[in-house]
C-alpha cells in the first residue's frame, strides 16, 4: 500500500479509515499512520460520500446519500431530518 501511495504522488490519495480495519485497534491505527505518512489524507465514510456528492443540486444522488445518512451517521442524520422538517413547516403568520 505504502509503494502505491509514493507511486501516486502526483495525485491525492484518501484513505476511508472508518470503513477498514486490521487484526487489532493498534494495528489499524499504525497502518493509517504509515498511509499518513506517506502522504495519504485520512477520512471518514461520511466525508467520502460528501465528496462524492458535492453539492444537493446533483438530485439524481441527493435522495440516496441523505438516506444513507439518516440511517447510519447519527446526529447527522438527526440534524439533517430536523433540517429538512424546518423547511418543510410553513412561516407562521
């Protein structure tokens, strides 16, 4: 992996940290370590999947990652339920 990041210096390399693992915690922790410093930048699921969808205008992928996140990040997903009541409610007169 390390050989594959040097390799690919000219380009920016993610690593999903949240979404790999090793044998042990430790484990995991020094390989992403080595990829970092290497010159992998480390991130989590839900920043990949931002990434992916950059913006709500790209309508054809909104609706399934703000699923996803609904169902799998949390507070987030709370958040963006709460966001998304908020917007539906109509002003009060």
């Amino acid at each position: 992996m390390l050989a594959e990041i040097k390799y690919r210096k000219s380009q920016e390399v993610y690593i999903v940290t949240d979404a790999s693992g090793g044998v042990s915690l430790e484990a995991h922790e020094m390989a992403i370590q080595r990829m970092v410093q290497a010159g992998a930048v480390p991130i989590t699921w839900t920043v990949f999947g931002a990434e992916l969808q950059r913006d709500w205008a790209r309508t054809a992928t909104a609706p399934a990652l703000a699923h996803m996140l609904v169902e799998h990040a949390g507070v987030v997903g709370t958040t963006f339920t709460w966001e998304q009541q908020l917007l539906a409610t109509p002003p009060a007169r």
